[in-house]
C-alpha cells in the first residue's frame, strides 16, 4: 500500500537518545503507518506543526496539531506527532495518554508501544517499559529499535538485581563481578542519529547506581623464594690395601689408607627467581597503567600472539571490543594488590592478585589470573581470566 509524502516524513522521524546512568537508550520517535490508509499531501496544520517542531517550536506545533485534530480527531498521523512534541516538551503523563490509547485503536503498531516504553524508561519503570517493548516486538518482530531498547532494559534489571544481592552482602565476590561487567558493557550502548524530524531528546533520567564495565583487577607485590641450591654430592673412595711388611711370629694385618680429601664439587648457580619476579611485577604495573591512563596501543602490546581469547573470539574482534572498552570516555584507576608469583621455569608464569577498579560512578575489587610468557625479553600475558 503506497505512503503518502507526509506519512513517509513521519516514518523516517528521529531517535531520540536517554541516558541512564553510562547507558545510552535508543529511543525512535519514528512510525511507519503503512497499514492505514494512505492520506494525500496536504498543506495544513499537520504539516505546519511538523515543520514547527523540527524547528524547535514545540510549544507553536502543539497549538497546530490540536488545531489539526479539532477537525480529524481520529486522524493516527496527527496523534502521534502531537505525542513526539509532548515527549519533547516533557510533558510525560500527557504524552503517555496519547500513545497508550494509540495503542487501543491501533493495536498492530510497534511504534506507540516503544514510546511507552521511552518513558517508562526515563521514569524508571522498568518492568512496564520492558511489557511495551516485548509488545513492540510481538506487534513487529523485525522492529531491531524495540529490540535494542528491550536489550538495555534487560541490562538494567540486572544492574539493580546485582546491586540489590550486594546491599544484602557486600563481600558477594560474583555480584560484584557481574556488575561490573555489565558496567563495562553498556558503557558502550549505540546511538542512532536522526532521520528528517529533528527531536529534542528530554531531561536525562536522574543517574542511577552504577552496574559494574569493565574488568577491574588489582595486583600485589610478589614474594618468592629462591631455588634451594642442591647439596654437593661427596666423591666416594674406595679404602686402598697396602701389603703388610712380614714381621717374625707376627700375623700380617691389612691397614686401610686414608682416603683422600675429595675436591669440592662446584655449587650450581641459583636460579635468580628475585630478577623474575622483579620483570613480571613491573610487566604487570605497566599493563595496569596504560589501561588506567587510556593508552590502548600500549595497552594491547602486552599480550601475546597466542593470547586466548575469550568465548572463541577472533583476535582482531577482541581487540576492536577491547578497544572501545578502555578507550570510553571518563577517568579510571586499575590498581592491584596481594600479587603473588609462581614462576615455572624460564619462560612462564602464573601471577595471582586482587585488582581494583575505580571510577567517576563505580568501584569494584575482584580476583584476577594473569599467566605470563616471556618472548624476545618481554614478559607478556598468554591468558586472562577473573578469579584466583
């Protein structure tokens, strides 16, 4: 069924972007009425209201649109534009009631229903705002905004699911891991850029207590001992018969020699486990303070090639996602405490510690496993993983 010029323009409307605490909300104002029935271009208050609220003037546009719908009240295009200006305007309760009963008439459309849930996000009804997204999507499995917006609720849930287990017990190791990746994660949430209409997006949800990000880990000096030295083993000597000197009337006795003094055996050189101990603990701080200062290139230089990656990744993947992650904006400290350094030979390592992670909205402690090769000089980290 073919789209009238004015309906394609509201189709293509904007996104509007809310911020939650570090994540970032897509919220389309967009709807594609293509199952009503196509209206011909017409220059009038609809349209004048369109043109005003891409301009800004939302305040103009709301009086043109209600002069549009005093002669078509039941007219879907008019509504729904004047539920975009009310959510530009902040006027969330009047806005609500536009798209809730859109829903009502026009219960096969996805749109009124992620609008819904626009709000109820910025409200921070979460469970209602996830009923209108899952709605969102039974309406229109294909909607990818509703299900993107349904991800970053779900997420949400869990930061306060997590934060709650940790309220009750604070000491709770996995909740503080799980949060803060989560963190990490949606620290990265995408944002869609506008389409025709212009929409101002409304105040920012007041923040929220912050969810885990990323991978915190502190790390400790290292006390190790060194390599007992082997005993010298002693020479064994055989005791030397000498014939006796024959005497009259006396019996011959055999008289053993002293056997000689051995000569000492050389002592092995002891494996130097404090110069080990001494790379690998500067190996890791210098790993910690590139992540804390940002420096990704530095950072990704102390992995190895054969580094295992996480979940299957690919290196390169694993490098763009970690990428993103160290390189977000806003200031951070990795820190590390407790290392401890259980070096296997020449070339290998297993470095335990607690690292720390701080930032503007989270702090989190956690345990973390590094094993380290050295290659070409170099201790460089070979795996990677949370805990002891």
């Amino acid at each position: 069924m073919p789209i009238s010029p004015a309906l394609t323009t509201l189709a293509a409307s904007a996104a509007l972007r809310l911020r939650l605490g570090t994540q970032t909300l897509v919220l389309a104002l967009g709807i594609a009425l293509a199952s009503l029935t196509a209206l011909p271009a017409r220059a009038d208050s609809y349209s004048e209201a369109s043109q005003l609220f891409k301009s800004g003037q939302h305040a103009e546009a709301l009086k043109r649109v209600n002069r549009h719908l005093a002669a078509k009240p039941k007219d879907a295009q008019g509504r729904f534009l004047k539920g975009i200006i009310l959510t530009g305007m902040n006027k969330q309760k009047d806005a609500i009631e536009v798209f809730q009963k859109l829903t009502e008439d026009f219960p096969d459309l996805p749109e009124p229903y992620n609008n819904l849930a626009v709000i109820y996000a910025q409200q921070k009804q979460y469970d209602k705002a996830r009923q209108a997204l899952e709605q969102a999507i039974r309406t229109h499995p294909a909607y990818a905004t509703a299900h993107e917006n349904l991800g970053d609720i779900y997420s949400r849930l869990a930061s306060q699911a997590y934060g709650k287990a940790l309220q009750i017990d604070s000491s709770n190791a996995s909740a503080q891991t799980k949060l803060a990746m989560i963190n990490d994660l949606v620290g990265t949430g995408k944002t869609v850029e506008s389409k025709p209409v212009a929409v101002t997006a409304p105040a920012k949800a007041p923040a929220t207590t912050p969810v885990t990000p990323p991978t915190p880990v502190v790390v400790a000096s290292a006390e190790s001992k060194p390599a007992p030295t082997p005993a010298a083993r002693p020479v064994e000597s055989k005791p030397v018969e000498t014939k006796p000197t024959p005497a009259p009337a006396v019996v011959p006795v055999a008289t053993p020699v002293a056997p000689p003094t051995p000569a000492p055996a050389p002592k092995p050189e002891p494996v130097k486990a404090a110069d080990a101990n001494s790379e690998i603990t500067a190996a890791v701080d210098s790993w910690l303070a590139a992540w804390s200062k940002k420096d990704v290139n530095t950072y990704l230089a102390h992995y190895a090639r054969d580094f295992r990656t996480p979940d299957g990744q690919s290196r390169k993947e694993w490098e763009a996602e970690r990428t993103q992650r160290v390189g977000k904006p806003g200031k951070i400290d990795v820190s590390r405490d407790k290392l401890n350094i259980k070096v296997e030979g020449s070339d290998k390592a297993t470095v335990r510690f607690r690292q720390g992670y701080k930032s503007a909205s989270f702090n989190s402690t956690s345990g973390k496993t590094l094993v380290l090769v050295k290659r070409d000089g170099k201790w460089l980290i070979q795996q990677e993983r949370v805990g002891g």
